[in-house]
C-alpha cells in the first residue's frame, strides 16, 4: 500500500470519528438525566441492632428546623421549604445536627430508634444538599457524580455525603440498601423526601420511634388522596405518581398490587374508584423543586 492511500483512509477515518462524535454529543446534549431506581439489596452490616438499647436520638434540631422553614398550608398541598430564607446559623446548626448523627453508634440501636433515625438522616442531608447548590429549580440539576455517570444521572443520590460508623453512604445507600430492604415497609416510600412537588410530602417534624407509624399511615393517606399520587381521569384512565411504576416491586410487583395498596389507604370515594378498575393508568413526575419562593 502506497503513502498516498495510506493518508487517504486516515482521513476517512478520521472523518467518521470526526462525525460520530458530533452525532453522540448532540444525542447527549439533548438527554435528560435518566432517573434508574436501584434494587433493594441489603448492606448486611446495618442489618444489626440492639433490641434492648434504651438510647434516643435527640432530632429536636431538625424539628427546630422544619418548624421555622416548612411551609405546611400552601394551597397546592405540598409542603414547601422556605430554602431562600434559610440563615447562616440555621445552617450551621442544621450542619452540627447532621454532624451529630454522623457520631451515633446505629447499630447499637434498637429497630425503631433506627427506622427513624435513617428517615431523618436521609430527608436532613437532602435538605443540606438542596441549601449548599441553592437556587436551582430542581434537584436534578444538582450532580455530584462525575465522569460519564454524570451524563446520565442527574441528582446527588449517589454522592457519598455522610460517613457513619466508619463507612461512607449516599442517599441511594440509606433509602435502598437500608431502609427498603431491612424494613420491607413500603410507606417507607411516603417519609424520604426528594426535595420535589411530585415527591410525598417533607412532614412537619421529625420521626421518632413512637410516631414514625402514626406519621407513615398519615403520609400515605395523605399523598393517596392528593392529585399528584392518584388522579382519576375518567372510568377508563387513570393518571398515578411514578414512584408506584419506579418501585412496583415494592407495592407487590403487579398493577393489581399497586392498585391494592392505593385502596388501602383511600378515602371511601376513591376506593370505590379503584375497584376493579380496569382502564389504562399513565404515570407522572414532577421533578420541581419544592421552593416556597417558586
């Protein structure tokens, strides 16, 4: 093979590397994050506790908190956080919280103590999370990840941002290879907030180890009775919140399942809607930031 011919076909080739890189930037660039739930899978070490430990967790500063910055009679329904409002000490004291929690032995704890103790944990760094890249207009503009993975998965989720007990965790640790699989509670899917409309609501205090029930029974009733969880349409439609297509397993792993779990927690009227209902069901998101401001 002569030179010229050989510099003819790098350049062609050239070319073609020139071309497709064009043609996947301009894929990428027009791609929304994608939002992959992760499995349930079990971080074996948090699966310990004590059933005989008295020990509390003091989460009174997070109440504090919530008291002065979540907004609870928004006409939507939607709880809403005053995050533009937010001071410099509050900050610092909802960072010492968030320290605090970080030096707890959880697993030393009893099992209640523990299932609070992780919904605080999860819906307090979420908070911190939105505060320390504020304003954005959703929490998916806020990536933590880096390289290639950022490209596809917009969010903290996978950030490390808490390290307990000697061992780093991210928000995608605590809510699914902690407290889905340890619990299998699927109202555990109406206490984690997202920091997002479309998300259960943030609640007004903390869980503790006597409320956290009550609280779970009340969240879903309160999210399956909201438009935003459940919308009938019409008799053949039926419009639900993408947390019961993302975790369907969770709701028993069928649309006869989900539709189950909505009824239990219905009002009489809605339940009787969602009786053998038989139509097509849609699913919808809304990724906006819960923002009082917005």
């Amino acid at each position: 093979m002569n030179r010229s011919m050989t510099t003819k076909k790098c350049r062609i080739y050239r070319r073609l590397f020139i071309t497709w890189m064009a043609i996947i930037g301009v894929a990428l660039a027009g791609m929304a994050p994608v939002y992959a739930v992760p499995k349930a899978e079990l971080w074996a070490k948090w699966n310990e506790y004590d059933a005989s430990s008295t020990t509390r967790v003091d989460h009174s500063p997070w109440g504090r908190f919530l008291q002065d910055y979540l907004v609870t009679d928004d006409p939507s329904g939607v709880n809403l956080v005053h995050y533009s409002r937010v001071t410099a000490s509050d900050r610092k004291e909802l960072d010492a919280y968030l320290d605090r929690l970080q030096q707890v032995k959880v697993t030393g704890l009893n099992r209640a103590e523990q299932k609070a103790y992780w919904i605080n944990l999860y819906n307090a760094l979420t908070v911190k999370v939105v505060l320390d890249h504020y304003p954005v207009k959703s929490i998916r503009d806020i990536n933590l990840s880096s390289g290639l993975l950022g490209l596809f998965t917009g969010g903290p989720w996978k950030a490390k941002l808490a390290r307990i007990e000697g061992e780093e965790l991210s928000l995608d640790d605590i809510e699914h290879r902690i407290l889905r699989p340890i619990w299998r509670d699927k109202r555990i899917h109406y206490a984690v907030n997202c920091a997002s409309i479309g998300c259960p609501n943030l609640q007004p205090g903390p869980f503790t180890a006597e409320n956290t029930d009550s609280v779970l029974n009340k969240a879903a009733r309160g999210y399956i009775g909201h438009p935003r969880g459940v919308t009938v349409a019409g008799p053949d439609k039926m419009v639900l919140s993408s947390i019961y297509d993302w975790f369907r397993e969770d709701f028993g792993g069928t649309r006869q399942g989900v539709l189950q779990h909505l009824k239990e927690y219905a009002e009489p009227s809605l339940a009787q809607q969602l009786e053998d209902f038989q139509g097509k069901i849609d699913y919808e998101y809304d990724w906006t930031l819960n923002d009082a401001r917005q």
